[in-house]
C-alpha cells in the first residue's frame, strides 16, 4: 500500500491551538471538508496508489487535494 505525506487537519498548533479555530463556523472551508471526508467515495482515486511501486516521496493524500481543488 502507498504511503502518502501525512495530512493530519486536526493537527495542534503553536496559535491557534486548531486550525478549525481560524475560521467562523459555517465557512465555506469546513463544508468542503465534510463533503469530502463523508459524502464522496474517493475509491477510484485511491485504487492506482494501491498497485503503485513505492518510489519516489510520499505524495500528497487525494483527500486534501480534492478539496484544494474544490475551494478553488
């Protein structure tokens, strides 16, 4: 199985403590973030990582790329 870079969103921070402390509730962000992790089935994108030799770093989780591209 490929390792990715970790992405690790609930990661505690020097100020704020948490990154979901940065934004008010309801932002645009935070929905995004839902949709990703509990309304998409990321299994199609996730499938080529499964079989993939391990070369090269660690690449990016698909999770956190999908939303990137979704806020933009």
């Amino acid at each position: 199985m490929k390792t990715f870079k970790p992405y690790t969103p609930e990661q505690l921070l020097l100020l704020p403590p948490a990154l979901q402390e940065w934004l008010p509730k309801g932002h645009l962000v935070l929905f995004i973030g839902d949709v990703v992790d509990h309304g998409l089935d990321l299994t199609p994108i996730l499938a080529p990582y499964e079989t993939a030799e391990g070369r090269g770093q660690p690449p990016y989780h698909p999770a956190l790329l999908v939303k990137l591209l979704l806020y933009a």
